[in-house]
C-alpha cells in the first residue's frame, strides 16, 4: 500500500504558519510525543523510580529501538543500537576499525564530511599517537584516494552542506578490494532516503535520530556493526553497559555480545521516550517511496528558483541518484537571506561560507509548501529585502 | 536560614506507600519536573524548531546549568560543563590528565572504584598503546601508593558499594606533592556532601546528574576542569561543539574557550529540562546542613539495624568523617532481602556479590521513613520472609 503523505503529514505538530524546510536538522515533532513523554515520567519514572529500568524496559530500550532504526537502513536485527551522540559513536567506529586493520595507519574522509566527524578522526590520532594519518580529499577524488595504505574510509554518506550523495555500494566494494574497512555516517541518510547496509557489505554505520528521524533536540545517535565483525570489533569507549555482564562489577573489562558492546553509559531514557513516539510514524513507510517523493519536490523547487531566482546558484548534483532529501543554493548573501526568508515563514538554515540549504521531507511537507517557499524566496530576492542590518546580525547557533 | 527538610519533601513526586532509598541509584522526580519538559516540547522543539537553539537558549544551556551544579561542588562560575554519560567524561578527563603528564604512563585507581571508570581507563591505555597501564589498588591503600610513577589518580570519592569516603583533600595534596594530577568522580558526592573542587586544587572532576541531582534516568554527566588546567588541557574526544567556533564548520579542531572543549556532540536537550527543574529544588539548599542531616539519618538506621537486624553486616565505616549519603550492608543473601523487602515498598539495592544499599537522602527521607524502614527489614529478618524462589530470582538490572 503506498504511503499516505497527506495522513503523515497530519502526525506532525507544524507551527502555524510556518513552512518548515529544516528537518534535515532538526525534525518537528510527532503530536504524540508529548503524551508519551508524559508517560516515561509520570508513570515510569515518578511511580516506578529505579524498577522501571526492568520494569519499564529501559534498559533493553537501546537495542529495541535500534532495531526499528534498523530496518529504515538495511540493517539486520540486533546489529543496531542507540547512544551517546553521533560524535562518540563516530570515535568507536574508527577506534574498533583501525584495531581491526592494524598494518594500515590511514583514516580516509572527504572535505564534505561533516566536522565534527574529521575532528573525532583527529582526536583519535592524537590519542593513538604519531604514526595515524587523517587524510581528506576532494568528495569527487575519495573513490581514486583509496589505496593500499587506507585503514579505514569515513564517509559521510549526503554532504551537509552541497546534499552531494556519495555512492556507498561502490565506495564500500572499492575499500574492500584495497583492504580498508568502511565507516558511514548516516546522519542525512536514515529516514531520508533507502540504505541497504546489509546489501552493501558496509562495515560500520553511524547516524543520528534528531534530523529525519524527529526524536527532539539532542535525540541519541546510533551504531551499526556488520554481524561479521560484531564479535571482533572492539570499543575504545569501553563502558559498563557495553560489558558483558555490567551487573557483575567486575574489575575488568570484557566486551558485551555483538552489538551490546557498543553501549558505553546509561542511557538517556527520556530522549528515547520521545524517539519512541517518533519511530511509530515511520512503521509501514517505504524508503523508497520517502526518497522518490523528496526527489519529486525538491525537482519543482529547483526548477521553479532556477527560473525565478536564477542569482541563487545550485549547489547540489542535479542527478537523482547524486541526491538525498535536501537542496542546497549558495549566494554571497546566504546568510542574510535566509534569515529574511526565516522572517517570512520558511524555515531552511545557512552553512557558512555561503550555503542556503532546504530539506524536503515528504512526511511533512507537501506540494503546496513548496510552492509558497519558492513565492517567498522569491519575492525577497526580487525586492532584495534581505539587505537589512536585522538580517544580517550573526546568531549563536546558524 | 535553615533548609526546611519538609518543605522539600513536598517538592518531591513520591509513589504512594513507597518508601524510597535509593536515590543515590536514580533520584525520584520533582512534582514541576512534567510541566518544564512539556514547555521545552510543546513550547519550544515543536513551536520554535530549529530556532530553540537560540531563543530557547539550548545551545547555552549545558554551561548555565554547569554552573549551578557547581555551586554544590565548589566550582567556579565557568569551570563545569554538561553532556554525555560519566563514563565519556572520564575518558576526556583522563586523555587529558595524561596528555598533560607525558613523562608517566601510570593511572592510579582503587578496587572500589565504579567499574566503568575503570573500564574507560583499561580502554583509553588500550587505544595509547602498550606503555600506559592502570594500576588499581585497594581503597585505604590509595596514599601510599601515589608515587612518582603516577601520572593522574581517578578516585571516586564515596565507594559505590560500601560507601567508603576517601579524604579528598589529603589525596589531593599527596597527588600534587608527587606530581600527578587528580580526577575525582563525585558521582555520589555531587548533591550528597559538600565538595570543595576550588579549596581542594582537584584537577578534574566528574559526576552525574540522575543521582542526588534527581534528573531523570539517562541524565547528563558534568565535567568540572580547574581553571589553571583550562586552556591547556585537550580532550581526547574533540566534537565540533568542543570547537572554537562550531558554526565555522572548519576542517581543522582548534579547542574552545576554557570547559567550553570539553562538549562533544549535541547536548540532550529535553534532558536538560527534566534537569533544570530539579536544579530548582536545590537554590538555597546548604550542602553541610544536607550531610548532616542524612548522616543524623543513617546513623539512625544503622543503630536500629544493629539491633534488630545484627545479622546484616554493616559495610559502611562508622566515622562520618569517612561517610557519604548512603549506607551498606554484607549479607550473602543479599539479593533475596532486597527484593522481599521492596515487595513490602521500601526501595534499596543490591550490588554484587552481597551488598545491599540504602540512599539517605534529606530532600525526600524523614525519620519517619528511617523507622518504617527499618520495621520492615527487621521483620523480614525475623521472619525469613526473604527465603522464597521469587525473590531469588536474578533480574536484569540489579
């Protein structure tokens, strides 16, 4: 049965008003999330207090809702669990690789890839001392960078800033003939556009749950480890819910079962209250159907900027298949008229140095928005109303 | 003016016939704490999405509440930061410490320490390299064994299981006497008994936040850096909002201001709702009057338990100057008793192998709740009531 946009759409809390292009972000919230975060404190915690980590199934929650996370990426029950952030998990991944291909002191990621992620790779080879390399190209040189000294690619899958997609059934097949292992970083990909891990012989996946997947502000992010590895791959943030059996207090480390290991502290129940009620919209979505119609919209809304805001210059591939779920235009001004366009009621957001980027997601954002964010864009560029000091005052957080 | 222990106590949601002792395993809920989350929900996630980073003040949030927790350690304005687990904390803090010591490769820890403190430490020397070693020791052999192989010390200062205190001030100096630095995990110490971090000269110091600060399960961690180590130390775990200048989106990690390096990824907002709330219990409140009042109490209970229970082991020594907020006993059917006696609503817990533990917290426990709780292991001792297969039973979170 094809997915109902129209019956999605109604799930989401949108504010009055608003057309809201930056769920590649920061996802709106589910309408029944409130309710069931009222439920994890008022029922589970205040009544249940510490029994409501068996009671309440808290603890098992990391990897349950993995799980339902899994089958939006490809991968397989029980090879997916929820912690930490997406840096932290982006630090194990590499440690656990790097460990697991020892001869090979080169970590390979692209200048598309999002920073944090390359500053993790840095701290990492600082803490493992001189001999490991960080090495960045070019996102178009990454396939011809894999030589026989790469330990280990880390790839963000779609570009934060150009929504440029990486091939990952190549890149992963061209790692393994080198001997590198690979590690993708989801964080635009999961809920936005169908990964087949399992299909690609990926080796680690990393992602978050704040952005497509809506679980709230500081949502937590998630690690997949290819079943083959599950055993092998050993965590350098070796915590005690990743111990084999934590409530044995024993004085030394030994690595959980398959991906439990991958746990490091206790985890952030009440964050995954809210991803719970979010996952529920996702039950019975196609990611196929999700991507083509994302595609769909965000072809009406380069089209129609291309022709009624042609000074805005097309920062993302026009091919299907170069794409995820967002579209992206630089401009000299980008931050000033993204701030103008925010004023009117559409909300997308601006990546330094010169980057406007809109996300269309298709549970929420219909044909209609599209139309009326490419009305108001429009407009400001035509009456260059984004030339105010208002507008172009820095914020904290852009 | 004095705390009013009873007007704190109606501050509290506590289940109905519950007596609960366990709030140094995970704190019960302030009665504001469900209307707070569901301004950051409702109000700010779902109304302002992506702009909460800014009006709400999220992205401010894990240093203006840093800063109130520090007020109860004796930190500086400035000096704690929030976000992640205890245990992410303790490996920043650690990488740090070492990186900062570079001519010892010993890390100086006791058998009482939380396993996971010492799990991340055998995981951070693993990632260095063969060189670095963590030594453990038990805890009344901590002094004599800080000599001048030790680069740091990573001590909790109130045993997790018997509820031993170290002398902060003494290990401390001895650290500095033969130059290795200090980190102090004051997971049951921050909102337990006065902390003293500035008068102490600690280095670092780690702690969590769903203890004796009542946030909720899965609640951040804090790190407290001293501000003559600030611009110097360099964590490990370098995440792009541990950058300079997160929204520069640069290639390169350059650490922020100050504890600012010590953020890692997105900190969990809607946690930090449930935080903030709880916060509020706790302006005003004296932290020496706290101790005093939960040592009147555990002194209290340990008397009746001599007494009535004498087959209960106390574990726990008797000089409050060696106490923190809770109070141990051995018994090797340890397990058992804990269980009946929580079928009869009084919540403590087991740590293996033979520990059971009781939270005197004064914010929410009386001396009424003392004396039933102790009518009621009492009888179960008497009775033997704890003898039956049900409450053999192993569950998955002891």
């Amino acid at each position: 049965m094809p997915t109902d946009f129209a019956a999605t759409k109604s799930l989401f809390h949108l504010p009055e008003g608003v057309i809201y292009l930056d769920g590649n972000s920061l996802g709106p919230m589910v309408k029944t999330a409130p309710a069931r975060m009222a439920r994890a404190m008022e029922g589970e915690w205040a009544e249940l207090l510490i029994r409501g980590w068996n009671k309440a199934g808290w603890m098992a929650q990391p990897a349950v809702l993995g799980d339902r996370i899994g089958r939006l990426i490809g991968a397989a029950p029980g090879t997916v669990v929820l912690g930490d952030t997406l840096s932290i998990k982006v630090y194990q991944a590499l440690a656990s690789a790097l460990e697991m291909n020892p001869k090979r002191k080169v970590i390979l990621s692209d200048t598309g890839n999002f920073p944090s992620d390359l500053y993790m790779a840095e701290g990492l080879c600082r803490t493992l001392g001189g001999q490991y390399r960080l090495k960045t190209v070019a996102p178009e040189e990454v396939m011809s960078a894999i030589d026989d000294t790469v330990a280990v690619t880390l790839i963000t899958e779609v570009d934060y800033r150009t929504g440029r997609r990486h091939h990952m059934g190549d890149i992963t097949k061209r790692a393994h003939e080198m001997g590198a292992l690979t590690i993708w970083d989801l964080a635009h990909s999961a809920g936005a556009l169908p990964v087949d891990l399992t299909g690609t012989k990926a080796d680690f996946a990393v992602g978050c749950t704040y952005k497509y997947l809506n679980s709230g502000p500081g949502g937590p992010a998630f690690i997949y480890v290819a079943p083959r590895h599950a055993e092998t791959a050993r965590p350098a943030l070796s915590g005690w819910l990743g111990h084999e059996a934590p409530f044995a207090f024993d004085l030394a480390y030994r690595p959980g079962r398959g991906i439990e290991r991958m746990r490091v502290g206790t985890p952030p129940v009440l964050q995954m209250a809210a991803l719970e009620a979010a996952l529920d919209v996702w039950d019975g979505v196609d990611m196929t159907e999700v991507h083509l119609q994302s595609l769909r919209l965000q072809d009406q809304f380069i089209k129609a900027i291309g022709t009624r805001a042609p000074m805005l210059q097309l920062a993302t591939p026009r091919s299907h298949l170069m794409r995820g779920s967002q579209v992206s235009f630089r401009h000299p001004e980008g931050y000033a008229i993204m701030q103008a366009l925010i004023a009117e009621g559409v909300i997308g957001d601006f990546r330094a140095p010169d980057i406007l980027r809109f996300g269309f997601t298709p549970l929420y954002i219909d044909d209609d928005d599209v139309a009326q964010a490419v009305n108001r864009l429009a407009k400001i560029m035509d009456y260059g109303s984004w030339d105010k000091p208002e507008f172009k005052q820095r914020a904290l957080v852009t």
